[in-house]
C-alpha cells in the first residue's frame, strides 16, 4: 500500500528509500533498486510541509532525498534517525536547507550534487545578464501586443557590455565559469571578491590576455578586489555565486545598491536571500537605468511586493539548472549518494571524478558528501 501522492518503484526492495519528488529520468531509480531499495517518490508538484515529509518517513525508512525547497532540520533528521535512516541526500548543490550539524549529531551522512549543474547554472546567469541588458522581455512583450510599428532609432536602448567590466562575487565552480563565458565572450575586464583567492582562474585570464595581445588584440584586465564595495563600484554587471550563510545574508543592501553605477546590472542565480531584495524593489524604481536579473527570491516562491511590475528587472523561476542532462544527472548523483551510503561504500572526495558518475561504470562510491569529515567516514581516494 502506498499513500495518495506516491509511487513505488521495485516493491520488493528490502531497505525502503523516500524521495520527497519525482526525479527526472530512470538512472536514479535502477542505482537504488540495485542498492536493494523500494523506492517511494512523491508525485505532487507542491511543496511538501514538513509533517508530510514526517509521514511519509513513517516508522521505517533507510535513507531519503530531499528538496532545497524542503527544511530539513532537526524535526526530519530526528524522524528519519528514528525510523533507521542512516542516509540523507540533498537534491541540489546548495544545501542552505539543510540542518548539517542536526544530521551528523545523529551520524546521518548529508549528500548534494555538486559539478553537474556548474555550465548549466552560469549560462543562465549569462541568459539574464544579456535578457536585462537588451531589455529581452519587454520587447517581446511589445512584439507580442501588436504594438511595433517599425524600426526606430530608440526603440528599446539597451546597454552594450563588450570590452566593459564584469564582476563576480564568489569565484568558485559556478562564478568562474559565468566569468570565463563573459570574459571570453565579450572580452571584458574582469574583477572578482572572494575571501579564497582564485589563483587558477587569475593565470587563465593572464593567458588569455597574452593570447589577446598575440592576436593584435587588446588583452583584458584582472582585478581581486579586497572589498565586495570595490567590485560593485567598478563593474558594469556583477553576477552573484557566493554560498548562503549567515555571512552573506543580504550581502547586497541598499547601501551597497548605491555603490553600483546607475546603469549597472545586476544577477542572481544563486540564493535569493543574498540580496535583500525589498531594498532592489526600491534601488530599481528610483533608478530605471538600473537593471536586474533573478533565477532566485528571497522568500520563495513568492516575491516582495512590486517587483514584478518593474520593467527593468528580469524574473525567472528558479530555472537555472533547468536542463535534462543537467536535472538527470543531480538526479544519479543524489541517489549515488544515498545508495552508496545504504551498501556500505566509501566516499569519493575528488570533484573531478563526479563525471564518471554520471555514465558508464560508475566508482563503488557516494560522489559528494559534505559532512563525511566530520562523520569519520571512509574515503576512496
Ligand atoms: C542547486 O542545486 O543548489 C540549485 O539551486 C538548483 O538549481
């Protein structure tokens, strides 16, 4: 018997798993049925409540795979310690959701998908960066209307970012590549804030530049900025790619807003709450050359009030690692986690083997977790 809003995939498995959504593709399903789990998925679209989720861990479950949407804190890791659980995987490489401390108290390892979603993640700060920028979808709104009468001179002036200056705040695997695309793409200047200095993505764009300067070319400038004030005064886009803690929470502020040009840019397709984003309604209404991008909210999924009505502001769901192959593998690694886990494997603590988890003969291993350290588990490597 399985509750309204559920399936079951290999029934006769012997250790029963729950999966909060149905993940996409069928991989995930076929590593934790040959981890010997029943499977049971949550097929509702809606975000499930924590007492559902408690329910649905019920009085036996071995492990589970969860939403960032989800919060799974003390209440849930007590209910699945309870229930026998000794597994716990994040769907998604941000795990802000997520109570780590909470499930190593009670020895539950905490699984994410990290590496999948890097390239899928940055072209979709990319996508934002150039749909605000050239005022995408306001203009297919006006198409869409029946409002074009012809071509204008100033019909939708937009800005013009080759040669001008990207930053980034948060230069780790998704910030690197945004700026590797924007600055290869459009040749700009590139200026960074990340407490860890980036030595490797610095020397790439010192090459780069030598090899700008062979081909006739004008190279392109580098810059660690020692303040997060210093990259929003100077670039003319600034993509966000931090990780959401206690830290960077509201890390953009209306003071900091301030710093930015009038005509800047600004992109989130990390965390919404990094930016406080009552504080962005406001910056984009006094400034109308100023422009937005956002995959992500502060309160999800709902937005502060006003801000879909602004024009200069780009709104999407969410979405940036929207891609099947992307999707699908989050999906083989989440369960790899989990399954790993439930036969007893090691953890991989090398990132760059996360692709040889996604085809093939995969290694006998779980491919992230984040609090294997802390949990004494053994490695692969
Ligand atoms: C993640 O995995 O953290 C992303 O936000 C999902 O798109």
């Amino acid at each position: 018997m399985v509750a309204k809003g559920w399936k079951v995939y290999n029934p006769s498995g012997k250790k029963r798993v729950v999966v909060t959504k149905e993940l996409p593709g069928d991989r995930w399903l076929k590593i934790l049925a040959q981890a010997d789990a029943r499977v049971e998925y949550g097929t509702e679209t809606r975000i499930l409540r924590a007492r559902e989720i408690k329910a649905a861990i019920g009085n036996r479950c071995d492990g589970a795979i969860g939403q960032l949407t989800e919060d799974w804190g003390q209440a849930l890791f007590a209910a699945l310690r309870k229930a026998g659980g000794t597994a716990y995987s994040n769907y998604a490489v941000g795990y802000n959701n997520v109570d780590v401390d909470a499930a190593t108290k009670r020895g539950i390892p905490v699984g994410n998908t990290p590496g999948v979603l890097t390239e899928a993640t940055a072209e979709m700060a990319v996508a934002l960066t150039f749909s605000a920028a050239r005022r995408v979808p306001e203009a297919d709104a006006y198409m869409r209307s029946g409002r074009y009468e012809g071509w204008l001179p100033a019909l939708f002036l937009g800005e013009l970012l080759a040669r001008k200056t990207v930053g980034v705040i948060g230069a780790g695997r998704i910030g690197t590549a945004y700026a590797k695309m924007m600055v290869e793409g459009f040749k700009m200047d590139f200026i960074y804030y990340d407490i860890h200095r980036n030595r490797g993505l610095e020397k790439y764009f010192r090459e780069y530049s030598k090899f700008l300067r062979d081909q006739g070319e004008t190279p392109v400038k580098v810059t660690r900025a020692t303040t997060v004030g210093e990259v929003l005064e100077n670039a003319d886009v600034v993509s966000l790619h931090p990780l959401l803690d206690e830290t960077t929470h509201h890390l953009i502020n209306a003071k900091r807003l301030r710093l930015m040009k009038k005509n800047a840019i600004l992109v989130n397709a990390a965390r919404g709450p990094v930016i406080d984003e009552a504080a962005l309604v406001a910056h984009c209404k006094k400034n109308p050359e100023f422009k937005a991008g956002l995959d992500v909210f502060e309160g999800e999924p709902k937005m502060k009030p006003g801000l879909s009505s602004l024009k200069n502001v780009v709104i999407v769901p969410h979405i940036a690692s929207a891609t099947g192959w992307t999707r699908q593998g989050m999906a083989t690694l989440a369960a790899s986690n989990v399954a790993a886990i439930l036969r007893g494997w090691p953890v991989s603590t090398d990132p760059l083997r996360i692709p040889e988890f996604l085809e093939g003969t995969a290694p006998n291993a779980a491919p992230s977790i984040v609090n294997a350290k802390q949990l004494g588990l053994p490695t692969l490597e």
